[in-house]
C-alpha cells in the first residue's frame, strides 16, 4: 500500500487519508503497517477523523470470521482532495452552454484537448518504449493532480494507468465532453503502438479512473513486450 504519494502527505492524519484516497477502504491493522506504527496507533487516529467527519468505519465481511471494520472516506474527506475550483469551472461551462450553445462547447474542448497533447507530447519526448512513455504519463497527471500510478496488470495483459483522484470531477460531471477528450489525448500521445481502453471510471460510481494499455507485439501474460525475432 505504500505510494509515492505519501511523500507529499504531512501529518499522521493527511498521511491516513492520501492511504485510503490511493489505496482504496482499508482496515485499521492495513493502514497501521503501511504507516509503519500499529493498527491501534492508527485506530486511535482513524477515530480522530471520523469526529472530524472524514472517515467512517462500516462493517464487512472478508473471507471468514467476523466482519472487519473496513475505513472509507466520507464526502467531506474526498472534499480535502481539491477539486480545482469546481463551482467556477462548473459555472462557466453552463453559462457557454446556454449563451453559446454545445456546439462552442465541444469546441473549447477540442482546443483544450489540442493544447494539452502538445504539453504531453514534449513530457513524453526521450521516452522510446512503451512502458517508459506511460510511465512519463503517469508522472505528468500525477503533477496535475491526478495521484497518478502506473500498475501491471493483475492478469497479466498489459498495463493500468490508475488515477486515484480526479482535480477536474466536477467540470467532468458537468460535461463528459473532458472525459472523452482524455482519453483521445492518451491515446495519441502513448502512439499508434498502443492500445488505451478506460476500465474503470469515477462518474460511473468507481473509486477511481483506470485505463488498461497494451502495446503491440506484448505478451497477453507477463505484460511485457515481446522480443523481436532475430533475422
């Protein structure tokens, strides 16, 4: 469970809620050793946040026994993940909407989606191979505020690009024109070698966006790119 992410975290409680944020709903023992303290160390503190409104424990069962008492962020806990002044960006889109119509819509999106491909591409250049260009990727989401992390496939079949947190959720919901944009960019930008599909995605009630990628000529099992014959 430890993530790069936990670097930028202050404090035993900021560090507990990025934990649950990248890591997903966890027990009191799990989030204690990914701190490296005790699971009633952070009890202790988990309870502190959940006065607080942050977090809350549900019961759950997890294979057998009794259930766990698994921690999830609350609403107001999501809400300390900032969402890019989200009243303002959700405001403009309607007020183009309604003045200007979808059509001038659709076109913002498409010169913001211009713009940030350019941005992608010059943070992609020097990355030769497959693996490295989605790793660049992921390090420039990661920087806009995405929590972005890259993963091998639990089954083997290429890459997931997971992004534990959306900046722009808001503005999203608003218009799912972004969404559809995002995806178009990863795909340009990671090339024509390579195939993005979205796996999971937070406007549809998951936790986090994640997108499956898979490279031409890669091992459907070991996620890696297979060796060229030699001639």
């Amino acid at each position: 469970m430890r993530d790069p992410s936990l670097r930028q975290a202050t404090g035993t409680a900021d560090r507990l809620l990025t934990l649950i944020k990248t890591g997903g709903p966890e027990t009191a023992a799990a989030l204690g050793r990914a701190l490296g303290t005790t699971g009633e160390n952070a009890r202790q503190q988990l309870v502190k946040l959940a006065a607080e409104g942050l977090v809350e424990a549900r019961a759950e069962i997890r294979g057998v026994g009794r259930p766990a008492q698994i921690w999830h962020l609350t609403d107001r806990g999501q809400a300390r993940f900032p969402d890019a002044h989200a009243e303002l960006t959700v405001a403009l889109i309607r007020h183009v909407r309604d003045l200007l119509g979808e059509e001038a819509l659709d076109r913002l999106i498409t010169a913001r989606e211009a713009e940030t491909r350019v941005a992608y591409d010059a943070a992609l250049a020097g990355a030769a191979d497959p693996e490295a260009r989605l790793q660049a990727l992921a390090r420039q989401r990661s920087a806009e505020g995405y929590m972005a992390e890259v993963q091998p496939a639990p089954d083997g079949d290429g890459w997931l690009l997971i992004e534990n947190h959306c900046p722009i959720c808001a503005a999203a919901t608003a218009c799912q024109g972004f969404c559809r944009a995002e995806l178009a960019v990863f795909r340009a930008v990671l090339g024509p070698g390579c195939t993005v599909t979205r796996e999971d995605h937070i406007l549809a009630g998951g936790r986090r966006c994640s997108y499956r990628v898979r490279a031409e000529g890669q091992s459907a099992h070991t996620g890696r790119t297979a060796d060229k014959p030699v001639a």
